[in-house]
C-alpha cells in the first residue's frame, strides 16, 4: 500500500486494537478517521513512531460534570467549551456531558447550551443525572429539584435536545419510573439506574424495563445487606447492565473495584471521572449546579461532607485501570476496555471507541514508562503532539 500525501501514518511499540494483544503496530489515517490498521511492522513508510509507546482509543468518559475550570451546569457555551477542551487534551476525546438535578426550565437552558456542541461534535452527547432521583439517596442533588417523572417533562426535554440526549439516570422505585424507562428507551436514550433506595425487585423491574447502566455503582445507593440484596446485587449479576466505576481512590475502595472486576469483567464495566470544574485546579469553592463545593486535598464536598462529584482526569483513570488489571495477561487491553471500548459500546457510540478502520481517528499515545498521556490526536488532528 502506498500513503498518500493526504493520508498521515503512525506506528508504536504496542498498538491495542480488538481481538488482539498489545504488540508493534500501526495505523493509517484518511479525512479524519482511521483507513487501515495493522501489527507488526508497517508495510511502508509511517509518518511517526513511537517505540516506547502505546497506542491506545481516546478515553470514552460517559458521566462528567465539568472540568479544568469549566462546567457543562451552567448554560454557558463558552464554560463548557472550555471544559471540553481541557478533557480533550487530558485524553478523553469523546465525552457526554452530565447535567445535575435542576428546575425544568434550568434544564431546558443547560441542554440548548450544549446541543450546538454536541453538533459540532465536541461532545459526544448530554446525561441528564435527575432530577428523578431519590430524596434519600440525592448525594450532590438539591434536594428541591428531585421530582417523579413526568411524561410531558420527559417530551419538551427530548424535544430540547432534538437527539442529543444519549443517557438518563433515575431512581426506579419513584411513582412513574418505570414508564419513564420505557418512554426514554423508545427516543433512543439509554436509561441508567442511580442515586436510588430501589429494592432488588424493583431494581431487577427497571432492568427488564430496558434500563442498562448503574450510574457509579455502589455510590448513592444502599450496600449490600443479605436479607435485602438491593439495587448492587441487581446490577451486578445481570449481563445487560454496564458498571460506571469512579475508581479516583475517593469513591471505591480499590478492593472493591477488583472484585467488581472479577465479578463482571472490563467488557461490563465503564470507569468514568464523574469529575467537576475543580479537576485539575486548586483547592477552593466551586459550583456543581446549585450547590457550593469545597475542595481540599483533592476531595469535592457539600458543606455536610457529602461528596460532590470527583476531580480526577482521565490519564488518572487509566492508571487506576492499569491497577485494577495487573493481574491479568495484558493489563493494557482491559485497562484501555474500561476508558474506551466498554463504554462507547453502553451508549452505542459506535464511531469511538475502538482503533478499527471506518472508526473517527480519536487516540492517545500513552507513554508506557511515565504511565501518562503523551500525545492526543482527535478526529485525525493532533491537540496534543508527541
């Protein structure tokens, strides 16, 4: 094969793509997404290469708030630009922004914000985290936005989002939850499980309804008791349902998040950064919607201790998915699974995700040494170079 001069190519000591482990490899790029991938050594000359390095899918992170300064909260174009920007050069090259609970008209704002992003594609689409949820599992919810599901609601929010809306997270056990489910499936939207008290039952309800993720499982929902399994025991036996994990050492013990692994593997399992303006800033006050959040040492608080999102990266992530798979053959390729393959395929994101031809050319160069982000390219354009 011969490149043309339209076409970039770049090579690396360990290319990661489906159905094979890590080795030397290669890929070709053409009008921004990726022509032809191959391993071993290139059949012709590439443009880059990498040898100490790792090509990996751009991190895929289904549950953010905000980030570098920026937030998705507050219907501000420019605000969320600039958190967009600052995860994209951290890795995460497809994002869903999440919104918190909130009125119906703040709603209404905050999605016509964001929707001329998601169609200029830098976002991948918007979460609507509530405002269906649970009064006593609200978390860094106002409580006074936390409402029962509404039809009529749930159309002018469809309707506001003329298909930009890719997830929603309720609480099932509330009074029309699980009509909700339905109706939401029916637009397209994949329903996620979260901030709930629901029972087994009603959990197991809510998955055969069409519910298929648990919003950042274990956090804001009740443990695990052996009379009353509750939601976790639901959502983690049931092959349909894909695990948000916050594995940033704040939310999950990592015990937990190993024996998560073991239970459900990475082709079930999403870790996300849930994270908020405050990633990657200094400590201080800062906003997640309505709510004020301190941050010291890293740790994102309401006034009551309560915490409020996390701010962790997605090059943080990765080193915790490192972690969470050192005992497997190849850590990389289940660690690169849980940032990018798994949960691109929970939101059938079909065009990231993975490095197959046809795919948008989102990928990072991953320094095997320093374990950390070396290069970000995004639909075939370097935002960061090597």
């Amino acid at each position: 094969m011969t490149i043309s001069p339209a076409e970039n190519a770049i090579g690396a000591g360990s290319l990661l793509s489906p159905g094979q482990s890590s080795g030397p490899g290669w890929l070709a790029i053409q009008n921004g997404r990726i022509a032809e991938v191959g391993h071993g050594e290139a059949p012709h000359q590439v443009d880059q290469f990498f040898p100490s390095h790792s090509i990996l899918p751009g991190f895929v992170d289904i549950h953010v708030h905000g980030a570098g300064g920026g937030s998705f909260t507050t219907a501000d174009p420019a605000d969320s630009r600039r958190a967009a920007n600052f995860l994209r050069n951290q890795g995460t090259t497809s994002m869903i922004a999440s919104l918190v609970s909130a009125p119906h008209a703040d709603l209404l704002r905050q999605i016509e914000s964001l929707k001329d992003l998601v169609d200029e594609g830098l976002l991948a689409g918007i979460h609507l985290e509530g405002p269906w949820l649970a009064a006593s599992r609200g978390g860094a919810h106002a409580l006074s936005a936390l409402r029962d599901p509404d039809p009529s609601e749930i159309d002018e929010l469809l309707a506001a989002a003329d298909g930009a809306l890719q997830m929603v997270t309720l609480a099932p056990e509330r009074p029309g939850a699980i009509a909700a489910i339905s109706q939401l499936v029916d637009a397209g939207v994949t329903v996620a499980i979260g901030h709930t008290a629901a029972s087994y039952g009603q959990t197991r309800a809510a998955i055969n309804a069409g519910a298929t993720v648990a919003t950042h499982l274990f956090n804001a929902m009740p443990p695990i008791h052996h009379r009353e399994p509750g939601p976790v025991v639901a959502l983690l036996e049931d092959p349909r349902v894909t695990l948000e994990l916050i594995a940033d050492g704040h939310h999950l013990h990592p015990a937990i998040v190993a024996e998560v692994m073991r239970s459900a593997g990475p082709d079930r399992v999403a870790f996300v950064s849930d994270a908020m303006a405050a990633a990657s800033m200094p400590d201080g006050q800062y906003s997640l919607g309505a709510l004020e959040v301190s941050v010291s040492d890293g740790r994102a608080k309401l006034a009551d201790g309560t915490i409020a999102g996390s701010t962790t990266t997605g090059a943080e992530l990765m080193r915790s998915a490192v972690r969470a798979n050192a005992s497997a053959a190849y850590p990389l390729v289940c660690a690169s699974a849980l940032m990018s393959s798994t949960p691109a395929k929970a939101l059938g994101l079909g065009e990231v995700g993975e490095l197959t031809p046809g795919q948008w050319a989102d990928l990072v160069v991953w320094d095997n040494n320093a374990q950390q982000v070396a290069g970000v390219m995004s639909r075939g354009e370097w935002v960061v170079r090597p």
